[in-house]
C-alpha cells in the first residue's frame, strides 16, 4: 500500500519568509515518482515537480526547492522569500511504477503569505 | 503544453437527476484519464481510471452505477453521475495522460457539482 503524509494542515507566514512544507511518503515499489501540486483558491491544479525514486539530486527552480532524501522517505519543498501569490493548498503525491500514474495524494497543507 | 478541459466548470442541479462532465484533451490524444473528486478542505481521491475503448476501473468503495464513466475516443472522457444527492456535491477533476509517458498527467480546471 502506498500512503503519503503530509502533516502539517497549515502554515502561515508573513511576505518574504521562507516556509517549508513537509512530505513523507511509504511504499513497497523500488520505482516510483514523487510530486507537487499547487492548488490555488481557483481549485485548478498547478504541477511543480515530478522525481523519480532514482533521482535524489535536490533541485531549485527560481524560489522553489526541492529536497529528496530516500532515507527518510522524505520529499519537502520549500518557498523561499514567500508572496502573497504563493497563498494555496500544496499537494505531496506519489505514484508507484505499477501504478501507471494513478497518483496518492497528501491530505495537502495550506499556506498563508499575509503582507 | 498539453491541455485538459472540463465542461461544465459549475453546475447546480436538483436531487434525483443526473448530470454529466465531460473531460477533454485539447492538444492530445489521451489513452488513459482519471476522475478524482474533492470535497471542501480535503485531498483528492482517485475515483476511477478510463482507458479509451473499456470500461472504466473504478476504485474500492465507488459506486459504478451511480458514477458512469464512458471513454469512447482519445479525447473525451464523461463522467455522469447519476441520480445525484446532495452528499455528491463535490469538485471533480479529470486528468488525462498518454501511453508513451504515463508519469505525465495533465489535470483538467475541474467542475464544481452542487446538488439541491
């Protein structure tokens, strides 16, 4: 069974703050992806990032990063020097390699960028 | 990039009827989609998975009677539910992905359903 947790509900921060959101995933598979979506109050949802289990580089995209770390199970994600617009739910979600990309999401963690 | 549209993007109607989403693939053609659903303040949950040609797979505890998924080309996908109640008011979301890359799914804006 795959399960990923996300367990922080909500976060909130002032404008330029850094806020990490936490990941932890289970699953059995060797092979899997890992994901983040942005959900804003529009309710479409935004793709951040795909990882597959193979790649542990972390990675920055402009104030987005990301840090993949297997032995923990662990994939977090940070918003560096938040805005307003970063104001959404995020989601965790995993996908196993047997899965063919039926994904398992986090309950999802709400973030809050007050000015 | 790939493009996912749902029709309608909100639709109110009254208990006892059915109603239908439609999910397409703009710019694609779409060997598989998912429907998940999404109640206020919680995660989605995959509800089931349509491949073009079959019946649809459904998820343990989703009533296929009630939520009738039809893929008939590699572009379209419908979800009716049927005999809708006011418990199914839900956000649902499509999302559609090719063979060639099945760990690309690309998500429809998804439909807003309250039923009265």
């Amino acid at each position: 069974a795959q399960k990923v947790t996300q367990a922080q509900t909500e976060i909130s921060v002032v404008e330029k703050e850094d806020v990490t959101l936490d990941c932890v995933y289970e699953t059995r598979d060797t092979t899997y992806y890992l994901f983040w979506y942005k959900q804003p109050p529009s309710g479409e949802l935004v793709f951040l990032i795909r990882r597959n289990s193979f790649d542990e580089q972390n990675e920055i995209s402009g104030r987005y990063s990301w840090n993949f770390q297997k032995s923990t199970s662990s994939f977090n994600f940070t918003i560096t020097a938040s805005q307003v617009v970063d104001s959404a739910v995020y989601f965790c979600a995993l996908s196993g390699w047997d899965s063919w990309g039926k994904l398992q999401f986090g309950a999802g963690t709400q973030v809050v960028v007050t000015p | 990039g790939a493009v996912v549209s749902q029709h309608p993007s909100r639709v109110i109607c009254k208990s006892g009827t059915s109603v239908k989403i439609e999910c397409r693939s703009l710019d694609f053609q779409a060997t598989t989609m998912f429907w998940y659903r999404q109640f206020p303040k919680q995660s989605l949950m995959l509800m089931a998975t349509s491949n073009e040609g079959s019946k649809a797979t459904y998820e343990q505890g989703v009533e296929k009677d009630k939520f009738l998924i039809n893929h008939a080309s590699l572009t379209l996908s419908t979800l009716t539910v049927t005999s809708a109640h006011p418990e199914d008011s839900s956000f649902y979301i499509c999302s559609a992905r090719f063979q060639a890359a099945p760990y690309e799914q690309y998500f429809g804006p998804g439909t807003r359903l309250t039923v009265t």
